[in-house]
C-alpha cells in the first residue's frame, strides 16, 4: 500500500441562502486556496473527484457544470460520486493506490437552497413502503432519538451536553454558523422543534463547498513539514429500511472502527447532524474517556450537504498540521439514522 496524505484543505459555507453562488463561485476560490497551500497549479493534479447531489440540484449531471471550475483544456483525469465529499476522497485515495497517479484533489457542493431540502432527502429511503409517506431527515432522526431515550440508553440532558460543548468550541471556529454555548439547563428550557429533538439538537444546513488534497510519498512531503497520512480508510452501510435495524445503534459504523487501529487516537471529529448520533458513534467506536470530540464545533453547528462529511477529515487533518495531536480518527455518514459510515484515520508521522 502506498503512503497517501492530506496536504491541502479549504472549506466555504453561506449561512444566507438569499443570493447564495452558483456552484462554480463557490469553487473558484476553495481550489485557488488550495492552489496558494501546496504551491500547485491545476497541471499538478494528477486526479480530480467531487461529489454532489443531482437531486439536491434539481437537475441531472448537475457535476458537469462544476468542472468549469477547474478548467477543462487540456483534458483532466475526473470522476464523481453522488455522495459526501468523504467517499470522494475514498475514490481518490483507491486512484492513487493503482500508481496511476501520484496527486489528486477531491471537492464537494451542496446548495440545500435550491429546493426543500427535507423532502428531497425523502428520496433516499427505501422506495416501496417508505418514501411514499415521505419522511422528513429530522423527523426520522426524533423517531431515532425517542427510541434511544425510551430504551434508556440515553436522555435529554445528555443531548443536551452534546449540543452544548459543541456550540462552546464553535465559537474557535470562524466557519461555523451556529456558535455560543450557554448551559445544559438553559438549553433544555427551549422548545421542542421534532420531539424529542430542540433546535440546537440539529445542524444548521447551509450552502456550501469544501476540496481535500491528497498526495502520495514524497510529493506530500514536499508540500507539508508534518503531513496527515491516511493510516486506515473503511465504510460499511447498514439495511436501508430502518424498521430491519435497531436505532440506538450503528452496526456499519461498529464494522469500519473494527477494520482500523483506534489505539492512541487523541481527536475525534465525528459527522452527527444531530446530538444523539454522537452518543451512538461513541459508543460503537468504543472512543476513550480522554478522546477529544468533535473541537471544531462538528456537524451540531455547521452541516453544508454533501461536505460535512469531508469537513471533519480535513478539520482533522488541520490539527495533525499544526502538531497539535498526533492521531485522529474522521467520520462521515450518509442516509437516514446513520446507515451508511465511512472512518479514515490519519496520523503524523516523524
């Protein structure tokens, strides 16, 4: 197996969806931001993957339009996922593998504005006796949560603790949209918005766009002192009828961790879009009491479609950078109730 790292990561959200950029605007500067960290120019990419959302977008092969962002002539080496920007990286991180190539760099878009929203992630349930009913993704996540609270396995008040650590270490982060933690009993004194979810239970979707560089051996040396080598990559996903699984579980998320060495990770930046999943993914990664979670703010406090997945490797990444840690592990999560999970750990090495 090749030595592939994370060099290169630049990030972009639109809290105003009002006049929002097109897709290619809200590119143009992420790959110009990843040009100025490595010192590239578009010819030194070896290998070019996004990922988006026809749905999202309201049309089909919306992705073509988004390579105007990275100029077509000459010809590039590109693909697409209609996932997060975190299976992107995955497709590269395989294209490297192969020797074709020895760079690449993945981006990933969502403009959650150009429609509703809710309803067009109905269309990813099971076709036959669910999508029919249309269920929205936070009223399946408050079905999630009623069942973890009635089966004891966790409460309101942990929820709570959750949002509120988050909203606290946002206010370090100058991309977060939601920031400002207060108090778990201030916190619990709101409304309820999805039973029995509150508003700060769920992220914030906005606009917005994220790209990842990744380079292999001494090319990733060349542009970081202290690279984030990809040390272990997995995805599972579990039954697509969520009445063939138990909620208060992610059994995919429980295979990748068992495919990886946890051992010694020091951060966790974990992809829940609402409190309670972090307290599953914590458990089913068996993560250590000392484990920091999510210091960036997590998905609690900003989630763009289709890159908030990819986010928290890169955000990852950042840390391992800056010699803050040494070890971290990434997730990011697709489907209704956490069905499908992805995990990358990634490491500094001397």
């Amino acid at each position: 197996m090749r030595d592939v790292a994370v060099v290169g990561f630049a990030q972009r959200q639109m809290p105003e969806f009002d006049g929002s950029p097109t897709c290619v605007e809200l590119l143009v500067p992420l790959l110009a931001e990843c040009y100025e960290q490595t010192g590239w120019t578009r010819r030194d990419v070896g290998f070019w993957c996004s990922g988006s959302s026809d749905y999202l977008a309201g049309r089909s092969f919306s992705f073509v339009q988004a390579v105007d962002a990275i100029g077509v002539i000459p010809p590039v080496n590109e693909s697409h996922v209609e996932m997060d920007l975190a299976w992107a990286l995955y497709e590269a991180w395989l294209k490297i593998q192969t020797g074709e190539v020895d760079t690449a760099l993945v981006y990933a878009f969502g403009k959650s504005s150009a429609g509703v929203l809710r309803r067009s992630l109905s269309l990813q349930l099971e076709p036959y006796t669910m999508t029919p009913l249309w269920p929205d993704t936070v009223s399946l996540a408050a079905l999630q949560a009623r069942v973890g609270i009635d089966a004891g396995v966790w409460d309101e008040a942990a929820m709570a603790e959750v949002a509120n650590r988050s909203l606290t270490d946002a206010e370090k982060n100058e991309y977060s949209i939601r920031k400002g933690g207060s108090s778990v009993e201030e916190l619990l004194a709101r409304p309820m918005y999805a039973d029995p979810l509150r508003k700060h239970d769920c992220s914030p979707v906005t606009d917005g766009a994220a790209a990842i560089v990744l380079a292999a051996g001494d090319k990733a040396r060349e542009v970081r002192e202290k690279p984030a080598w990809i040390s272990g990559l997995a995805h599972f996903v579990d039954p697509m009828s969520m009445g063939t699984r138990d909620l208060t579980r992610a059994p995919s998320a429980a295979r990748a961790a068992a495919q990886l060495d946890l051992s010694g990770v020091e951060l966790a930046e974990l992809h829940a879009p609402f409190s309670h999943q972090e307290l599953i993914l914590r458990r089913e990664l068996d993560l250590a009491d000392d484990v920091r979670v999510n210091p960036s703010g997590g998905a609690l406090t900003s989630n763009p479609m289709f890159s908030g997945g990819g986010i928290r490797i890169g955000e990852a990444a950042a840390r391992i950078w800056s010699g803050e840690i040494g070890k971290a592990v990434a997730h990011a999560t697709s489907g209704p109730a956490l069905q499908q999970n992805l995990l990358c750990t990634l490491e500094g090495r001397n």
